[in-house]
C-alpha cells in the first residue's frame, strides 16, 4: 500500500486506520483547512490547539509508514482466527475415529502411544473429551523446534493408534494451526520478522486513540452524538468519506485498543518490559509450584520405554483423572507426567471459552489426593484480564461469535484505511493534473506549540518509547525523515 509515486511525502495520504483525518475547508465549511498556516505562537491557544497539529502529524506519519504493517497483521491475524475450524477440517483423519459406546481404559491408550514411540519422553496427555474424538499423547522428541512436542493420537474406543503429528506450544497446535500463528506472527521470516508484528501493534492504539481525538474535536462544533457516531448520508464527496472513516473508527476503538494490548504482551521487546511490570506488581499468571516429591517412591516421566514399564506412569494416570476430576477439574484437561522422580501429576482446564476454566490440581497418584490446588477464581484481576483478553484476541473467548466479531473488527480496520486513502485523492487538485496529489499538512506544528506543551509531549514520548522500544525508534526515524524531507525544502527555496 505504500505510493510508488514522487509526490511530496508530506502530503497527508490517508492510509491511517483510524478515524480523525480533518476535511478540507471545501468540503466541509465548519472544518478547517489541514493546509491553513499555523498560527503564531503568541496567539491564544488551548492545549488541544496546541497539540492538534502534532496530532495530526503523527496520524500522517503512521498512515504512510505503519498502515501497511498493520494491515498485514490484521489480514493475517483474520486467517488466525479461523484456524480451529481448518485443523478440525485438514487433521481430520488424526482427531476424529468412528464413535462408539465404549472405551478402554485411558492407562491403555497412554500405553499405546508409548509402545509406538519408546524412543520419544513422555509429556502429557490430553483424553478425549467425547465419543469418535481420539486422545493425544504428546512427547519430547529430539529434532523438534522449540515448543514443539509429538503428538500420537490414540482410539479411545478401541485403544489403537491412529497416527502422529507436530504439536506447538500450550494449545498443542496441529502443523495447519501452527503455520499460520506463526505467520501472523512473524511472516515465517524469524526474529526479524517478529518486529513487523510489534510495530503495528505497537502504533495502533495511538493512531486510534489520536484518531478519535481528532474526530471528537471536530464533532465539538456539532455538539451532537449523531455526527460523532453515525455517517453523514446528506453529505458529499471528501466530506462523506469523512464521516464514514469517523464515525466507523469510534464504534471499532475498543475493538483496535484490545487487539493492540494483547498483541504486545506478545511481543519481542514490549512484550518483555510488559511482564516486568506485571511482575513488579504481582500481576502475572499463577502457577502451580514445584511439590516436593512423594515419600513413596515414583516414576520418572523421561526415559525409554523400559522404563515406562518399571515405574508405569501410564498405569497411574487413570486415578490421576479421577481424583481431578472429584477436584472440581471439568472439560477438557492437560494431564503433565512428572518430571522426577516422586513428583505428582499436573492436571490442568484446557478451556479458553466463557466462562474460562483455568483450574490446575497437583496429585499424587500413591495417595489418590490433590496435594495443591490452583483456582482460576483465585487470579489477580489483572492475570484474569490478560487471560481473557489473549482468548478473545484469537477468537477463543466466545467461540463463533467472537470469530464474527473479529471478522466485522478487521473488515472496518480495512475499510477506514480505504476511506483514508480515498479521502487523500479526494484532496488533490484537480485541476494539476490526473496524477496531482492531496495538500500537505503543514510544517511548523512544534516550533508553534507553547514550551510547556513541547516539555510535555517529549516526556510522554520518552516514557512511551521507552515502554515501547519498536514505537520509540520508529518514531524517531519518522522525525529523521521529517526533517531530512525540510532541509531538502528548504535548500530548494533557496536556489529557486
């Protein structure tokens, strides 16, 4: 989406996701012209006066430089939401049997896999949760990526092993799910394309957020929720563009700050000072701790098959479930083998609809009794918030209708950035020519606010790059070029 054209970069081209780019004095007579000089810095002027122009600016840097990014990410992002109806259609053969009455023993299933990889360290198991749907035993295998594990799908009703794939993080992703995570969130590019992804949610909420501020301080002179809210069908030309990019922008800002939040607790570099406050305040998600390992004796969960039969753990985890389930545990769940030798099982909700069921129990299988408990009713407030907020960022929360929802979302993130670049061309000066562009936003924004202003904005700069690093130095290359695009301007006057 970026102009392949040689106009003046400093025209406003409109491809910012959010609302707040101001008409034209023709177009609408009640809005000034982005073109009008700035005023003087003796005038009198508001502290929205003063800062409107930066406002501005920063809304024009982001639609050239960051829309683009940010509708990568939320093309791909819209593909990611849909994944768990593709796994259910790619991997059918491997979660779906025939369904029967009946079904063995979960010890038995955990043996079968075990019998068809003694080479791989056992990690977890997920039982089926319904009649013709297969459970997974997931393994530690050498030649795996990280996060990845070895699934091996098993009957439930006749304890045969029906086949084995990948499996990715703590969602045990099939490969189809896995693959597109990974693109949205990184282009299958590395590390280095983790930095397109932060980028455009780094910048989202505070194009939206100045977005809307524009908006509402052009909808002060109506004094009317109707023009801030709905689109202006008597209105023409640039003017109705105007309202559609506006007014859609305001009803999707919460929808955008969300998905902006939760995709930067995420992130490479905000993601990491994000848990560092969290963790300064004791926000983070609970865990269940390391219990000391039993007084009677165990099992490894490692090793070879061999020693799966010496300690058995598989033979254990038929009460394990029973004993979680007597917990309270509901739903699906994750059963995790210890991890040395005397230590209990985990068991844990796997369930990311509403309403959330996170709980997680400890168990020792030689007393049958749940030696710790986690409660997700028990979470800080703040660990609930970020739990529901990263579900419904993936369209979990409320199953189809968050996956609408989403959908609606990205479509009006498309269509303000279509609106914006609609409301460029409709800028441009006819009469310079088919190919003539939209007028510039006007120089001088900073060297006219007030110094109290100016002290302020850099402070408010300063904290947010630094909470945002990939924010931070963006921005200081948007100023780079900014002033590199006026010395040239104004070496230009000089020889003219």
């Amino acid at each position: 989406m970026r102009r392949n054209d040689t106009s003046d970069p400093h025209e406003p081209a409109a491809g910012a996701p959010v609302p707040g780019d101001p008409a034209s004095a023709s177009a609408d007579p009640a809005t000034p012209d982005p073109a009008a000089p700035v005023p003087a810095p003796g005038a009198a002027r508001t502290l929205w006066a003063s800062l409107r122009p930066l406002v501005l600016r920063m809304h024009f840097y982001a639609a050239v430089l960051v829309a683009p990014f940010i509708v990568v990410a939320a093309l791909t992002g819209l593909l990611y939401v849909y994944t768990p109806q593709l796994e259910q259609a790619v991997h059918a053969d491997l979660l779906g049997v025939a369904p029967a009455d009946t079904a063995v023993p979960l010890s038995q299933q955990v043996e079968a896999a075990f019998a068809a990889h003694p080479e791989a360290e056992p990690s977890a198991v997920r039982p089926s949760v319904g009649p013709g749907l297969t459970t997974r035993v997931l393994f530690d295998a050498d030649g795996l990526s990280e996060s990845y594990r070895l699934a091996v799908f098993v009957d439930p009703h006749t304890g045969e092993v029906v086949g084995d794939s990948t499996s990715y993080g703590s969602s045990a992703s099939l490969p189809v799910r896995s693959w597109l995570s990974e693109f949205h969130r990184t282009l299958h590019l590395g590390d280095a394309g983790r930095l397109y992804s932060e980028l455009a949610a780094s910048w989202l909420w505070a194009v939206a957020l100045g977005g809307l501020a524009l908006w509402l301080s052009r909808g002060r002179r109506n004094r009317r929720a109707r023009r801030v809210l709905l689109p202006r069908r008597s209105a023409a030309g640039r003017a109705r563009t105007l309202s559609w990019h506006g007014s859609v922008g305001t009803w999707a800002l919460a929808g955008l700050l969300l998905v902006s939040a939760t995709g930067l607790t995420w992130s490479q570099f905000a993601g990491e000072n994000i848990g560092g406050i969290r963790g300064a305040f004791g926000w983070q998600t609970p865990a269940l701790s390391a219990p000391a390992p039993s007084d009677h004796g165990g099992h490894s969960g490692h090793g070879d098959h061999a020693g799966h039969e010496a300690a058995d753990p598989a033979g254990e985890v038929d009460a394990v479930v029973d004993t979680a389930r007597s917990a309270g545990l509901e739903g699906p769940v994750e059963v995790s083998f210890p991890v040395e030798d005397g230590a209990p099982f985990t068991v844990r909700e796997t369930d990311q609809s509403w309403p959330v069921q996170q709980d997680a129990v400890a168990v020792d299988p030689h007393t049958d009794t749940v030696v710790e408990e986690l409660r997700f009713a028990d979470f800080p407030l703040m660990a609930k918030l970020s739990t529901w907020g990263i579900a419904f960022h993936m369209g979990l929360l409320f199953g189809v209708a968050n996956q609408v929802l989403l959908t609606v979302l990205v479509l009006a993130l498309l269509a303000m950035v279509f609106w914006g670049y609609r409301m460029w061309w409709q800028r441009r000066p006819t009469r310079d020519g088919a190919f003539a562009t939209g007028r510039p936003v006007p120089r001088g924004a900073w060297s006219a606010a007030p110094p109290w202003a100016r002290v302020g904005v850099v402070a408010v700069a300063v904290a947010v790059g630094y909470l945002l690093p990939v924010l931070g130095v963006s921005l200081l290359l948007f100023l780079a070029v900014d002033l590199a695009v006026g010395a040239r301007r104004r070496r230009r006057a000089r020889a003219a």
